[in-house]
C-alpha cells in the first residue's frame, strides 16, 4: 500500500515537472513570437516613412481633394518616392468633408497605420474637429489647404504648420489695393459660413485703414441658386466697386448673375481667387472678365519655377493645375525636406515639427518660408486680373503683395 502511495507522487512529480517545462516552452516561444513582431514592425517602419492623408474625395470637395492628392504625388515621384534611403508611403483617406467622418479616419490612420506625418484638411471645419487629438497625441500636422485664422491663432498647436493661406492673408492683401485702384467705397458679398467671413472681414478692415468706407454688406447661404435679390440690392446702392467671396459652384453662378443684371459694366468687382478659379472659368465664361483677385498662386506666373510645374502636371494629368494642385505639390516638397534635414530619422515629433519649421525654398508659387511664432507660411500675394485671350479667359498677374505675414494672435 505504501509503494503504491509512493509510485503516485513519483507520478505526479513527474507530471507537475513536465507541465512546468511544457508551460516555459509556450511561454518561450510566446515570447519569441512576440519580440519577432516587434521587431517586423521597426523594420517596417524604419524601412519607410508613413504619411497620413486627409482628404475630401467625395462629396461637394472631391474635385479639391483629388487636385491636392495629384500635386503631392507629383512631387513624390519626382523624388522616385524616395528619401534619405527610406521609401514614402501615402496613405489616403475620404474626409467626405465631416468632421466626425474625418475624426474616424484619423484614429485609423495613427492606430492602425501608425502614420509618421498627417497632411490635409480641405474643410476649416474638419482641421478644427482633429485639431485635439492632433495635439495630444503630438502627431506632426502639416495643413496644406484649410484657411480658418483660428489654426493658426487660438487653436495654435506645438504640432501643427501651416502650409497654405490664412482667409487673414487673402482678405487682407486686397484691402489697400482696391482703395488705390478701384476707389473710396465698396460693398461686400460673400457666402455666409465662417471662411466667407473671415475674408470679408480681413478685407474691410485693411480696405478702411486705408481710408475706404464699406457701404453695404450681404451674406447669401453656401448652396445658393438664385442671387437676384442680393443683386438687385447691390444695383441700388452708390459704390465705386463690389468685394465678393463665393467659391466652386456658389462662385460660378454668382459671377454669371452678376452680369446677367448688368452690374459688371457699373462696379467692378473684386475678390478672392476662388471667384475666377482655374477649375471654374470655363464654366463662368466671359462673365468673368474683368474681375480683379487676390490670390498666392495663379498658373499665369512667368517664373522658372511655375512653368516647370505646370508642365510636369499637365504631362502627368493631361489637365491644368489648379491651386490646390500647388499646395499638394509644396505640401510633399516640405515634407520632404524636413525628412532630409533629420537624415530619415522622424521617430520625435518634436524634432520633425522643428525641421518643418526651417524648410524654405523657391515654389511655383514664390519663395516660401514659415513664421515661427505662429506656424504659418510667409508668402506673396498676387493681384490678378481676368481678361480676354483668344475669345476664352485667363487670369493674369498685374501686382503682388511681397511676403505678406499672417499676424497671427
């Protein structure tokens, strides 16, 4: 009875040793497996570097989501896709224009991508929306097309550069210019959201500085067919000319009105780039000779760099560039030579939003360089006149603003 008891424990001892064995095998090859992961993930990532866009590509702002895509991909290729030895992976996603859409898509993108850099934003209200989670999780953010002051000013934010315009820098770069050239009274049009405010107001506050006098002010909704009432409004009034800011199709109808009522003979009008967009004139037609613009980029500048631009664009996309083509096409150059300047290293946000901070070169558009106190992008304005050419039309530069600066608080 004894041996018996005694053959058991031996028996259990044995077994318990085995199961001990057995378990450190698991847990070893668990382990193995899990420290191989870890490390296909780094050779992964230093293997490439992971850029995160937000774009529009449905909706109402596909057609500015799509140009943007184009620019930066353009750039890229002329880089072979390629920097510092590492190869440039873009991975895009639809903001379909939605703030919690475009919430959704970031978290994917840093959680599932694990994305190095974010660029993008056509919506004021979408860089708004990820503006936090940007912020908190200091993900270096370069804004390549949403014009909203605030960005910039109260929602400044260590990991966020601006690469393109401030609704400040082309409200404001007109309001002297019209005072000079067109005269001492003015009335305002523009579509009632915050960008078409914020314009207006940039404007009227350098156009009365100057010592011009705002006459009258009207803010049709975004999405408006029938402008006969604004118009017949403005018809009334005594003014020297009309500043308007209307864009994609609200851009279209409002200039063809505006001379269909006969107000392009009375007041000149004068406005933002979106008003005789590239993307737009034809569908305008004549209707928008003779306006006058402010904008940073027009496809009639006569620099080296601009016409190459426009030829490697039209080369690849058998299309004219638009501007938001450009801010793509710049947006990848700067991601680019921040990269360079930390040898491929981008694993600290800090020193990637740091290098981002020193890029400056030539662009189609300019020189461009970036003010470090509030992470927004110094550039020329260009005042542009639509004019007749061959019975189509086409803008072209008459003046520009040299290094206009967004004043920032």
């Amino acid at each position: 009875m004894r041996k018996k008891g005694f053959l058991i424990m031996c028996i259990i001892f044995v077994l318990t040793v085995l199961s001990a064995c057995g378990n450190s095998a698991i847990q070893s090859s668990s382990s193995s497996s899990d420290s191989k992961n870890q490390t296909d993930k780094q050779t992964e990532s230093s293997e490439s570097i992971k850029i995160g866009n937000i774009l529009p590509f449905s909706g109402v702002y596909a057609s500015l989501g799509k140009d943007l895509s184009d620019g930066m991909k353009l750039y890229f290729e002329s880089v072979n896709w390629e920097v510092e030895g590492k190869k440039i992976e873009l991975i895009e996603e639809d903001t379909e224009a939605d703030p919690q859409v475009a919430l959704r898509k970031l978290r994917k993108l840093m959680d599932q991508d694990n994305i190095d850099i974010l660029n993008g934003a056509v919506s004021t209200a979408v860089a708004y929306a990820i503006r936090d989670e940007v912020d908190s999780k200091k993900l270096p953010y370069l804004a390549s097309h949403a014009g909203g002051n605030d960005l910039t000013r109260a929602q400044r934010s260590d990991y966020i550069w601006r690469s393109s315009f401030s609704s400040w820098q082309i409200g404001h770069s007109m309001g002297q210019w019209a005072y000079d050239n067109i005269g001492e009274k003015m009335y305002i049009a523009a579509a009632d959201y915050a960008f078409g405010k914020e314009v207006s107001a940039a404007f009227k506050a350098a156009y009365t500085a100057a010592g011009g006098e705002i006459v009258g002010e009207v803010y049709p909704p975004l999405g408006n067919n029938d402008y006969s009432s604004y118009l017949t409004t403005i018809g009334g009034v005594e003014a020297d000319g009309v500043y308007a800011f209307f864009a994609g199709s609200d851009a279209v109808r409002f200039v063809q009105q505006y001379e269909q009522f006969g107000l392009k003979e009375k007041f000149p009008l004068v406005g933002s780039g979106w008003l005789v967009a590239e993307d737009l004139r034809e569908q305008i037609g004549n209707a928008a000779e003779g306006a006058f613009v402010s904008t940073f980029w027009d496809y009639s500048l006569e620099t080296e760099e601009n016409q190459a631009f426009v030829k490697a664009y039209e080369d690849a996309y058998n299309r004219r560039p638009t501007i938001e083509s450009l801010e793509g096409y710049d947006a990848a150059r700067v991601i680019v030579e921040a990269i360079k300047s930390l040898g491929g290293d981008v694993s600290d946000p800090n020193k990637v939003v740091e290098a981002m901070s020193n890029v400056t070169f030539t662009s189609p558009r300019g020189q461009i360089e970036f003010d470090k106190e509030t992470h927004h992008v110094i550039q020329n304005m260009y005042i542009t006149e639509t004019v007749l050419v061959d019975g189509k039309t086409e803008n072209k530069v008459i003046d520009s603003v040299e290094k206009v600066k967004d004043p920032g608080k």
